[in-house]
C-alpha cells in the first residue's frame, strides 16, 4: 500500500521557509533537516497503528500555526556529516 503525504499550504510555506532559514545558516544545514523531516515523515506512515488512540476520538484534529509561525527548534546543528 502506498500512502500520498500532502502537507496544509501553511505547513509547507512554513516548512520552506524554515529549510532556508537552515541553509542561510551554512550550506547543506537546509538538506539536512529537510532528511530530517523526511524521516519523521517516512517513520509516521510506517507505523501508522503505532499512535494512541483515545477513547471517544472520532474527528480529526484542527492543527493551527503558533502565533510565532515558526518552527521551535534550535539552530544546533553539527558539522560533521
């Protein structure tokens, strides 16, 4: 079974504007962590039946943008590959 992956528009305006914020930062530091989604992507489909369902959950959530609309995340990244 193949599973499509189609982000929210915000999501993936939000997700470029991130990958340049990496790159600007040091060249491939955008690469990396777009892998790095890739694979957190790839891991969710998976392991679909991994996830807690709650009892009584019956709609899907609405995920909004935090009033920052960017990514908490550091700018940590290592130099070696």
């Amino acid at each position: 079974m193949t599973l499509d992956v189609r982000y929210h528009p915000a999501a993936l305006a939000e997700l470029r504007a991130d990958l340049a914020w990496y790159e600007e930062r040091g060249t491939g530091h955008g690469d990396r962590f777009e892998m790095s989604v890739d694979d957190a992507v790839d891991s969710v489909l998976e392991w679909l039946e991994a996830g807690v369902v709650w009892p009584g959950w019956d709609s899907i959530p609405v995920v909004r943008p935090s009033s920052g609309g960017r990514l908490p995340v550091p700018a940590r990244l290592s130099a070696s590959a």
